[in-house]
C-alpha cells in the first residue's frame, strides 16, 4: 500500500469511528453539528481537523435523509477529493453520494464549493437530490444552470447561485460565468465569489477531452469580409498533392499552389503583409473544405444553421461558433447565409479555469488512464477507488473486420441473437452518422429500439434508464446520458445483464472503458464487445491511400494485421489528441499571463481605486512627446487636428513665449486637465476612473480578438519552418506593448473629451469621443 492510500485509509477508520458516535444523535442535534464546525472554523481549525467528524455528519445525514449510508470505498473517494486528488471510481459506484462529503465540509468554510458536471439535466438533478441533505444541514444549495438552456440568468440571479455554500453547475456554464464576470461595468454587478473548492464530475472528458477548445464570448461584429464566396470557389479548384497536401488533419498549399493562388488573385505576394485577408480567407477555405466533415464536425439545422459537433461526445454544441471566420467559411461551403462574423471579447480555457481554484478536484470512471498528461498539466495525482463488489462483467475479445459492411452486419446479427432471448442491448458509436446506420438496419430487422444522439440530456437520461429492461434495445453515441445508472429490470440477471456492442475504435481507451461501465455496475452481471474495421473513423490518421491498398475486394488481411493497423491508428489519434492539448495550453498560457494583469487592473478600478492626478499628467505629457517624435516637421494645421482629436473640441489660443509646438500641446493639455477638473470637483476622481475603465475594456477586446486571429494566421509561418509558439509569444509581447499605448492615448482621449452628464441618483453618465 502506498503512502497516498495508508493516509486515505488511516482517515478512512477516523470517520468510521465517528460514524458510531453521530448514529446516537438526534436531528435537531445532528443539525446543530453545522454550527458547531463553523464556529470551530472561525477559531483556527482547518477542514482538515474536522474531517472526521464532518464526514461522519454527512454520512448520517445522507442515510436519514435520502436513505442510502455511503459505503466504505465511497467515504475513500470523498476523502480522496476532498484532499484534492482526481478519482478513478467504476461507474454505477455512487460518484454522486460521494461528493456530499467533500462538499459539506468545504461548504462549512463560507467560501465558494462547486460541482461541475457534464450536462445541465445531471446539474439539476444532482442539486434537487442532494441538495435534501445540504439542506438539513443547515447550508444553501443552488443549481447554476436551467432545464431550458435557452433561457437567461440575470445577474442578481447568479448573486444568488454564486452566494450559495454549495454550487452544481456545468463546466461550460461556470467558465462564461467567469469571463462574464470580469465584462461588467461596475462593481455592483459582480456576481461571483473568489474560487475556492471545485470537484469536477466525469473529470477526464472536461480536462482533457474538452480542453481543446477555448470557451470565447463574442460582440461587436466585424465589417463582414466579401471574401468568402470568392476564395471557397478558388478552392474547389485546386488538385490535391498539387495545389494542396494533406497530412494528419493538417493542410496547406504547395509551391505550384501558391503560385496558382498568385495568379488566380492577380497578386504579386501572397505572404505580404497588405494580402494577409486573401491568405486568410484561403487558409480558412481549405480548412473548411477538407478537415471540416458534415456530420462529423458540425450538422446543417432545419432552419439552415451550422451547429457544431463535440467529436469526444456527440453532442451538440448549440450556441458555439468556430472563430476567426471558420464558421463563416463552413457556411460559405455549404452555400448557406453567411451569418454575422463576430469578435472575440473573452476567452479562456479550462486548464486555465480550473488552475483558477485554490483546491481542484475531480472524478470519472476511466482517469487512470490519462494521469501523466493530468499530472503534468494539471500537477494533480489520479487516485483509483477499488468498487464496492467485484466487477462480475464479461469483456470479450475486440472483433476486427476489413470493412464496415462486414463490421456492421456482424453487429446486427449479434444484437438480433441476444434480442431473442430477451437480454438488453446497448449499441454505443461514436458517430451521430453511425447510430442513424445501426437504427435503419434494426428497422430492416423489425427490432423496436430507441436512438440517443446526445442532442437533449434530460429526454436522454430518461430513456437511458430504461436500458437494463428485458428485450428493450437503444442505440446510443458515446456520451448519450452519461452519468445516469442503467439498473437491471427483472430477471435481466439471469440472462447475462446488459450487454454493450461498441461500434468502431474510439479515439481512445477511455472512451472505450466508459462505454463497458455501461454495464456490469456495482458487481452486477453484464457483457462487452467492441466491433472495429479499417473504415472506422479513427483509421483515416493513417491516410485514405495507405488504407486502400488493405481495403481492396480481393486482397486476403489477416485479423491480426487489421488488429495492429487500428491500434496503431488509436495511438497516433490519442497522442495527436495530447498534442493539441499541450498546443492549447502553451498558446493560452500567453493569453493568461496578459488576462492576470488586465483582470487585476480592472478590478481594482471597478473596487475604486483612485488614479492619481500626477500620474495621468505624465500619461498625456509621454502621448504629446510620441506624438511630436513621430511627426517631426509639425505644422499650425497638424498640431491643431492633434488638440481636436485629443485634447479639446474647442480650439483656444494660448498666449506662450515658446514657440515650440510640443510646449504649445503640453499646456494646451495642462489647460484642458485644469478645466475638466474644475468642472466636476469632487466627481473627478470617480470620473477618471470610468473613463480609464472604457480605454482598458475597448484596449483588451481588440488584444483579445487579435490574439485569437493570430493563432489562426501564424499557422501559414509553419512553411518557413519556424517555431509557431516563439513566433506566437513573440508577436503577442509586440501586440501587448501596442496595446498599452492605444490604452494610455484612450485614457487621455476619454478623459479630455469626454462629455458628462447626470442621471437619475446623480449617477454619471458618460459620453465617450
């Protein structure tokens, strides 16, 4: 036993101890328990110190409350999050009880304890279940997230969600939550609490699978390019290993294809620096064109929307647009209205998000398998819990076909037999594509059976639950209803349980370890089988010609060669995916460090700090000598428009003894700051405030946004063989500095120009140059 799990246990027998003691309360003493600890709190003890005890309350709580007293390897898990480890538990083994302990004890504290899970339909049932328990308790439990997910959450609301001891939420929903926290105007409508405790529900598929993709918050539209029909059309022109190559989701032209493109265009240089929009475009064309898949990628809506597809889940991503005018591009393929092509004003990913809290935790069924990239992105240990009864489960060897003609009848022949004698069936795929296949040959068999797409968790979850029924077969993607137990109906036990027909190689062995925990829950009987084929879509990493020499009609392969082939494939996409991931985390590690400081600096101006007055003074006097450095022949009429643009709408003449024009501007300013002060006395202070606030929103969105296209440009770079992340971060620190001076002149600008009046309780209202 190592050191982790001898202190784990050694706390273990301290709660069991305590479990004794706490069965003699009564409720209203049991209750009063809360009080007692927070009071403890307040007096120099940690929640470690009361640990025990705590768990043992909640225990007890659990057991009178909702009826069910956690089991040994449950009080394990819970004490594994609460000492911030992530937890392999098996599915069906109570991830959802398990968390009641780590969240009371924290939520004792008065600070911020969160829940994230993968789904709006488990956030809210998790919150009305077990918030039973929070509640006799004597803390405050509150569902971050509605049924109907198109329905908005004003800000007093998420005071109140954000305020409560404990929090169930999506992970999707805190992270805008975040971002949109730190857009607000003034201080009074903050709504969230500093991170403190968070355990994060099915932890593998938000850390890692959904890592990727940043979550971004867009505005202000952009003037729409015209560039779109024109550069698509180009495109489909081209002729691959020609024009273009393709190579492990990755595209570019060749030489013959830039030259092409030079003609084609009528331009001299496509890499020059005045046609970055006519490479932009192309880039984002040929992405479009030939790494984005219908089906796959994103589905066409019946009111003519792309929506995006999370490959790792199936699901919908109702709301999410790719960035940078990819979205615009897809749109353009698929000959659709083009919509509106936005800017990014906010992003962040959930590496960033979760290495925000203080204490981070979480939980999944299948974690131990990704614990060196968890460790070394996250610097967080993966616990495993052993299950509560042995795992009673029959996973069969993997089946291996050439086509998927022949994979697909094999599984329909399997369901059929097992049908017939009653046993469920559970058919898992990873694609939407391929469930609608599975269902049109079930309908060709006349077998009744239900398709979950992952399209709504709450309609879902329902039907998933029926799954463990005599004769009842569901069709499902990978993702359809996790979290929600498949309990056995009568006599499915002594037909073998539920048995699971993987359909395809995953991308990788979580995916396919979640889908086996389908069955075989809490030491019941089940049966897994994967069926896989060299056209599964994992197999396209290793290119369309090297697998059609296999694929042929007539060409003999023996199973173990398509067995090596599709290993080899999951290899390359699991670790293609690691890469990503590891790209993802380098690149916003860039956009973080700058997010810190602005963060910082806006919260302080929003809690009111006060700027001093000598420091904007040498602000504007450092603008006027830029200005003068930059324009070193400056005439009556240039220093004029300067004093319009910058310093005053009225023109007024100073009578100096210096002639010199850059002394003319500096007490033409002085001037200026003199009678803006004069004219709001003791508001000044607040006025320069909000007028600096504006510079440093409007400065940050364009950085933001900019940020967000460079990412996407500085791909092109890749050619030259430069090294991108330098070349990023480089152009990112450039960009940084810029961006500071445009937020300085803004600050003077707004501040000189500003107009000002008074609403309704002498509030300020601001109209800015």
């Amino acid at each position: 036993m190592n050191k982790i799990d001898k202190r784990l246990h050694f706390l273990l027998g301290k709660v069991k101890e305590e479990c004794k003691k706490v069965k003699e309360l009564s409720d209203f003493e049991l209750k009063n328990k809360t009080l007692e600890f927070k009071e403890r709190l307040n007096n120099g003890e940690t929640t470690d110190d009361l640990l025990p005890e705590a768990f043992a309350v909640c225990c007890e709580a659990d057991y009178r409350v909702l009826g069910m007293f956690p089991y040994d390897v449950q009080i394990l898990g819970g004490i594994a999050l609460h000492l911030c480890y992530l937890c392999e538990m098996n599915t069906g083994e109570g991830k959802t009880l398990t968390a009641t302990m780590p969240l009371y004890l924290n939520g004792l504290t008065g600070k911020s304890s969160i829940l994230v899970t993968a789904n709006e339909y488990l956030a809210i049932r998790d919150a009305e279940e077990m918030g039973q328990v929070y509640k006799f308790l004597g803390l405050n439990v509150e569902a971050g997230v509605k049924r109907d997910t198109n329905e908005k959450i004003n800000n007093d609301s998420k005071k109140d969600v954000y305020d409560a001891d404990i929090v169930y939420t999506t992970h999707g929903s805190l992270g805008f939550d975040y971002l949109l926290n730190n857009l607000v105007q003034s201080k009074e409508d903050r709504f969230m609490r500093d991170f403190y405790y968070v355990i994060i529900d099915e932890a593998d598929s938000v850390l890692l699978d959904s890592a990727s993709m940043p979550l971004v918050i867009s505005g202000s539209p952009r003037v729409q390019s015209n560039l779109y029909g024109i550069t698509d059309f180009f495109v489909t022109t081209l002729v691959e290993d020609v024009h273009y190559e393709l190579e492990d989701k990755k595209v570019w032209l060749t030489n013959k294809g830039i030259e092409y493109a030079k003609r084609y265009f009528r331009i001299e240089n496509l890499y020059s620096k005045e046609n970055y929009d006519f490479l932009r475009h192309i880039v984002l064309a040929l992405r479009a064109h030939f790494l984005l898949e219908k089906d796959t990628d994103y589905v066409i809506t019946d009111k003519g929307e792309i929506v995006l597809l999370d490959k790792s889940t199936g699901r919908k991503m109702t709301g999410m647009k790719l960035r940078g005018g990819s979205h615009q591009a897809i749109e353009e393929k698929e000959h659709l209205k083009l919509s509106q092509e936005q800017r990014s004003v906010a992003s962040i990913t959930y590496q960033n998000l979760f290495n925000l809290f203080p204490k981070m935790s979480g939980m999944s069924g299948t974690i131990a398998n990704g614990k060196e990239e968890l460790l070394e992105v996250y610097h967080k240990q993966v616990v495993v819990i052993p299950p509560n009864k042995p795992l009673a489960r029959i996973d069969l060897p993997d089946q291996y076909f050439k086509t998927s003609e022949e994979q697909f009848d094999a599984v329909i022949q399997e369901t059929v037999k097992r049908h017939k004698t009653g046993q469920p069936v559970l058919l898992i795929a990873s694609l939407i594509s391929d469930t609608e296949m599975l269902s049109k040959l079930l309908v060709q068999e006349n077998i009744e059976h239900s398709v979950l797409n992952a399209n709504n968790a709450f309609w879902e979850a329902e039907i998933i639950k029926e799954a463990g029924q005599k004769n009842v077969v569901t069709v499902a993607t990978s993702m359809a209803g996790r979290g929600t137990d498949i309990r056995l109906g009568p006599g499915v036990k002594e037909l073998g349980g539920l048995c699971v027909l993987g359909v395809g190689r995953m991308s990788n062995t979580r995916d396919e370890r979640q889908a086996r925990g389908r069955a075989g829950r809490q030491g019941e009987p089940g049966v897994s089988i994967f069926y896989t084929s060299l056209e599964d879509d994992v197999c396209e990493i290793l290119g369309d010609d090297f697998l059609e020499k296999y694929i042929e009609k007539d060409k003999y392969i023996s199973k173990r060669r398509i067995k090596r082939l599709i290993n080899k494939a999951q290899k390359i996409k699991d670790e293609s995916a690691v890469f990503q991931r590891k790209n993802s985390v380098d690149y916003d590690s860039v956009t973080q460090r700058q997010r810190t400081i602005m963060y910082r600096i806006r919260n302080d101006l929003l809690d009111g700090k006060s700027l001093d007055e000598n420091v904007l003074k040498q602000i504007y006097l450092n603008n006027i000598n830029e200005f003068a450095k930059d324009c070193k022949n400056m005439d009556d009429k240039t220093m004029y428009r300067y004093i319009l643009d910058n310093l005053s709408y009225r023109l007024k003449e100073l009578s100096i003894s210096s002639t010199n024009k850059k002394d003319y501007l500096k007490q033409y300013a002085d001037m200026a700051f003199k009678d803006k002060k004069q004219l709001l006395g003791n508001r000044f202070s607040e006025y320069c405030r909000l007028c600096t606030l504006k510079a440093l929103d409007d400065g940050w969105i364009e950085e933001v946004d900019y940020l967000q296209q460079l990412q996407a440009a500085i791909s092109g770079r890749s050619t030259a063989q430069r090294n991108l992340l330098y070349e990023y971060q480089r152009e990112a620190r450039l960009s940084f500095k810029d961006m500071e001076k445009s937020i300085k002149k803004a600050m003077i600008r707004n501040i000189l120009l500003g107009e000002v009046s008074f609403g309704k309780d002498n509030e300020m209202i601001i109209l800015y140059p």
